[in-house]
C-alpha cells in the first residue's frame, strides 16, 4: 500500500490517496480545497479511483466529494451515521477492499458523530479522533468527550504500537507518528479515569 499523503487548504488538511501496488486501483481519503493537487498525483500515477472515503461529515474533510466523484466516477463512502450524501454505509468492522488491498472500519465517535478511523497494512488514517500531538475537538455538534475518551482508549489505544499514523490535520511537530510513539507524547493518550479526561477536555 502506497500512501500519498498531501496537505491542502488553509486549514493544515491532510488529503490522502491510498494505492495498491499491485493493481493501480487506489482510494482517495477526505478529498478537499486543492483537488488539483489530488488529480496530478492521480494522473502522474495512473491511479484507478475506486472510492472516495470521508472520515467523517464535516465541511474541510468532503468539500471535495463531488469534483472527485465527477472526475473519477468512484462512489463515496461514510460512516452510517453520517447524514451527508454518500453510495455506501460502512458500520465499525467493516472492510473497505481495492486492489489487493485491505482497510477495517473502526468506528471512533467523539470528535462527530460518524467519525471513523481506517485499519490496515500497518497503517491508521485517524481523521480527526486523534492528531500527532494532540485529538480533534468536542465543541462542534455531535462533538463528545465521553464518547471520544472511549473511542481512544478502547479502541485506538489497545492497537499495535507499530501502526503509523496518519492524522486528519498537520497539528503536530511532524505529518506523521506511531500509535506507540503517540501514547508516550501525546498528553490526550495518557492514562487517565473518564471523568479526568472529561475534567481535561473543559
């Protein structure tokens, strides 16, 4: 799996589109602002669009959704909770398949409602549940932090040390971490009750 990671807008979005080495056929995640940058990675490569995922509903990480989907005719995927137009409903386990490639499905609600984070070839696409450094926000609608102190440390924090991530923003030090290297440095991943993290998050 090749991972072409590309900041757009001025927001410090991460973009990515996903290739699978043996066939060409690839996804694109959150597509937004500079889809040029999109395309000419697509064209250079002579990638086959197979979905377009979003991490979850919000504005920075779909604005994108409909010019990608006119380009490359892939259909969109979301979250189930998402109430935003889409062509398939994933729910957590689910297993988003091109090429030879695998991504699992894991629902991580807490920064939305729909957001969702992508499992596989030693790779996590975290969207905005967790950052290099730091999580995504609670205060937008659908936003919670009892919902989100679970998705980290039931869900994100018993993965592989190993995993390399790859967040929804460019908020750290660097564009990418581990998983392992987030739960020493990372002050959202250290081991607290819920009611101390809630206390945290304000």
């Amino acid at each position: 799996m090749i991972v072409h990671q590309i900041q757009v807008g001025n927001m410090q979005n991460f973009s990515y589109i996903v290739e699978d080495e043996d066939t060409s056929e690839s996804i694109v995640i959150d597509p937004s602002w500079d889809l040029i940058e999109l395309e000419m990675v697509i064209k250079e490569n002579s990638l086959k669009i197979k979905y377009i995922v979003n991490t979850h509903h919000h504005f920075d990480h779909t604005l994108g959704n409909e010019a990608m989907v006119e380009s490359t005719k892939a259909s969109i995927i979301q979250h189930e909770n998402s109430e935003l137009k889409h062509d398939i409903a994933v729910k957590d386990g689910d297993v988003i398949e091109f090429g030879n490639s695998k991504l699992k499905v894991l629902h991580t609600p807490g920064h939305s409602k729909d957001s969702i984070c992508l499992i596989g070839d030693g790779k996590i696409f975290s969207g905005d549940t967790l950052f290099v450094g730091n999580c995504g926000r609670i205060d937008l609608p659908g936003g919670s932090a009892k919902e989100l102190y679970h998705s980290l440390f039931d869900v994100l924090y018993s993965l592989d040390d190993n995993l390399i991530l790859y967040p929804g923003h460019n908020y750290g030090h660097k564009e990418t971490s581990t998983i392992g290297q987030e739960k020493i440095t990372n002050m959202v991943l250290q081991k607290r009750t819920e009611q101390q993290f809630l206390d945290m998050m304000g």
